[in-house]
C-alpha cells in the first residue's frame, strides 16, 4: 500500500519531472501564455520584491 | 526558447551577472510552474546593472514604481522592476542584489558556486529561505522543495510535513533534539503528529509576519517616492530606457533613501 504524505503540490504539478527539456520549456510557455488572461487583475501589484502595489 | 531562460543567458554573457530566483527558478527544479514574472539576484556593481540595463533596453522595458536599478539602492535592499511586452507576453523582471534572508557570507558562496554555471539558478536551500515571505502559496513551495533535499539536517531545518520530521526524526534523534534549538518547531517531534502539525502551522504564521514588518519598514521608508512616482511614470513615459534611468535616479536622489535604516536610523 501506498503509505499516507503530506500533499503540497498536485500531481500535475510534480509530473514536470517526467518531461524532457522540450516538453517543460513548451508547457512552461503555454502556461505563461495562458497567465496572461489575469493582467487586467494584478496590473498594479508584485510578486517579488521590497514593494507590494504600484501607486495610481 | 523560454523568455526568462532567454534574459538570463543575456544577462550572463561574458561574466556571470545573474542568477534566476524565486518562481522561474522552482520551474527550473521541476516542481510547479506558479509565476509569471522573473526574479533575478544580480551582482552588486555597476557594471553588472548597466549590462542588464543594456539587456532589458533591447526589449523596449520601462520601469514600474520601484527603486532605480543602481547599486546605491540596491545595497540598501530594495528591488528594482522593469516590465515590457513581447509574444503576446508582459514579462515582469524583478531585481534584488539582497535577497531577504540570505546572509552576505552565503551570497557570496552562491556567486562562487554559479561560476561557469551555463543556466544559473538558485539553489533548493536558498530557495526555501527566498520563499518565506508573507504568502500562503509560497510554504506549499517550501514544503516541496525540502523533499529534493538529501542531507537529513537541512531537511530537519527547511520541511513543512509533520510525517516527513517525524519519520526523519525516528532515523535522527540526537540531530532533531540539537536542532530544536535552531528550529523551536523541532521540539514538538516528541510530543507527536498533531503537535508538530500545531507547531508548524505557527512557525509559518510567524515567518510570514517577519516578513510583513520587513516590507512594512520598506513601504514607510518609500512613502514619499510613492506620492512622486505617478509624475515620473508620466515623464518617463515613451522614453528609451537609458533616457528613463536617468530622470528616475535624478527623481529618487533625495526622495527614496538608500536604504530604510537611513531613513529611520537607529
């Protein structure tokens, strides 16, 4: 049986360490391609970085 | 070709500039991909920042309210970014030459070891540390990334599963109790899974308010250079990058400190 982890992550997720450098770089850009529909809703904040919302 | 793969083979030409951090460097280590802006730990010189400059002007970048990408700032801490678009993409790339919770002896260990490095990127451990921030998404990172690491003290130190410290705890005894005292969660090991779970939860909660007061102590210390930055956002605009640098170190000189401890000096 398989024994009980804790789950951080999905298996999709963790399946980019089954892809060879080809399929993650075409899967890592279609994901980026498809992150694009939220611009509109973080236009004015950050991810990283000392600062958290860019001013009007 | 990826974009964030593309800036950091030009950001390395000829000498080693940058290291891709954060998000773009958890792809890298095959675990999630959960960003789609850049991060980068550059060189604290001049010329690595002019280079990059250089690099990003190419791309028609133009800043966001932030500090300049100079090293006077930037060895006070604060970040840098800059923002274009390109293939249907806005890219995001976000600067630092101090990465919150990187000691500078380690910073320095992380530059030797990226030497020759024809893709760096940051490290599993260091990761963990760059990824104590404020935000919930960034420990689901931390626990996973703990499990790429092999040597039992660093996974005592860095693992967010109760079941992975307690079953690495069983193999380690003596090193789980010499490590409560860096890590007080450890201590909770012995008294069990739920426990640790408890201990672990505000471990997190903790670090995460670290973090709120570090970006507290920033923003205060930017409060004036917000209030300016919807002018310079104006007058900058349309500018070619080193046109724009330029009127944005001019405006920040006086207005943003080099660093918050100049501001609120102790």
């Amino acid at each position: 049986m398989k024994p009980i982890r804790d789950e951080f992550l999905s298996e999709e997720d963790l399946a980019l360490g089954d892809l060879d450098e080809a399929e993650l770089i075409a899967w890592w850009n279609l994901w980026l391609e498809q992150a694009q529909a939220t611009n509109d809703l973080d236009a004015r904040t950050y991810s990283h970085g000392v600062f958290t919302i860019e001013p009007e | 070709m990826n974009v964030y793969l593309d800036l950091t083979r030009k950001y390395n030409v000829g000498a080693l500039r940058a290291v891709l951090s954060s998000g773009q460097a958890v792809v890298l280590h095959r675990l999630a991909i959960m960003s789609k802006d850049g991060a980068w730990i550059l060189r604290e010189t001049p010329a690595a920042m002019e280079h990059v400059r250089g690099v990003l002007a190419a791309h028609g970048a133009r800043y966001r309210f932030g500090a300049p990408l100079d090293v006077r700032w930037m060895e006070g801490g604060w970040s840098s970014h800059l923002e274009f678009q390109e293939g249907g993409l806005r890219v995001r790339t976000d600067f630092v030459t101090r990465p919150a919770r990187i000691t500078a002896e380690d910073l320095d260990d992380l530059w030797n070891e990226q030497i020759g490095s024809p893709l760096p990127f940051v490290d599993v451990r260091r990761l963990v540390e760059i990824k104590k921030t404020n935000r919930e998404k960034d420990y689901v990172i931390i626990g996973e990334l703990a499990r790429l690491i092999a040597n039992p003290r660093e996974q005592l130190l860095v693992s967010r599963s109760a079941r992975d410290l307690i079953r690495i705890s069983e193999d380690h005894p003596a090193l789980t109790r010499e490590l409560g005292a860096e890590r007080p969660a450890l201590i909770a090991v012995a008294s069990g899974i739920e426990a640790l779970e408890i201990a672990l939860d505000a471990e997190r909660r903790q670090l995460m308010r670290i973090n709120e007061q570090r970006l507290a102590a920033y923003a205060a210390s930017a409060e004036e250079w917000s209030l300016e930055w919807p002018k310079v956002r104006r007058e900058i605009a349309g500018m070619q990058l080193a046109e724009a640098h330029a009127l944005v170190v001019d405006q920040a000189l006086g207005v943003l400190p080099f660093s918050p401890e100049e501001d609120h000096p102790s």
